[in-house]
C-alpha cells in the first residue's frame, strides 16, 4: 500500500518566495515615502520598476501549489530585467532616495535569482504532481 506524502517545499525557493514578498511590500513602502510632490511623471517613473517586483510577488503566490518551470523560469527573466535597470538606476542616482529606492531591489531581488537557479528549486518546479 503506497502512503501519501505531502511534498514539502525547499529552504531554497521558501526563501525566494518570502524575499518577493519582502520586496513587494518593502516597495510599496518606498513608493509611499517618495511619491510626495511628485508629478504624475515622476511617480509612473518610480513606479515601473517595482510593478514588475509587484508581478513576480504574485507569481510567488503560486509556488506551493502547482507552479511548474514556466513560473521559475518567468520570475527569474523579470527579475533580471529589474535588476539590470536597478543598477543603471544605482550609477546615476541624484538623490539619497533613488539610491536607496534601487539599492533596495538590487539587494533583495538577486539573492532570488539566485535561488530560484539553484538545482532544488528547479526539481521543486518540474516535480510529478
């Protein structure tokens, strides 16, 4: 008689999808604490990168249920597109804001990366269900 056991997730990608989560929320609070006085420009401008954050949270919604590689292998493009336009924003940043606004993503979007690329978390997302 087979037992069923419940697959349990690996440190590697519960530690990618609690970073998106930070990040997402860490988000919303930067964009609340510089958005003051701006004009619609500037806050659609500061606002682009972190919808693109904002999506990747939501994908990592999906990561305990039946997410397959797609989800991994969509989360980490995004994710290096975020992070590429971070580090512009980093290099030319006029304010202590800014800087910290992309420092924040940059810090906390490449240890996902990272961790989505590890092998666990590729065998998690292409798993029999």
């Amino acid at each position: 008689m087979k037992t069923a056991r419940a697959a349990v997730m690996p440190r590697q990608v519960r530690a990618a999808q609690l970073l998106l989560y930070v990040l997402g929320v860490s988000g919303l609070i930067v964009v609340l604490a510089l958005s003051d006085g701006m004009s619609s420009y500037g806050l659609g401008e500061l606002m682009a990168p972190w919808l693109l954050v904002w999506l990747c949270a939501l994908l990592a919604l999906t990561y305990e249920g039946g997410a397959k590689g797609g989800v991994r292998l969509t989360t980490i493009v995004v994710m290096v597109f975020v992070l590429l336009g971070s580090a512009g924003e980093v290099a030319d940043a006029a304010a202590p804001g800014e800087f910290l606004d992309a420092a924040l993503r940059i810090a906390l979007g490449l240890p996902v990366v990272v961790c989505l690329f590890l092998p666990e978390a590729r065998d998690w997302f292409e798993r029999e269900r």
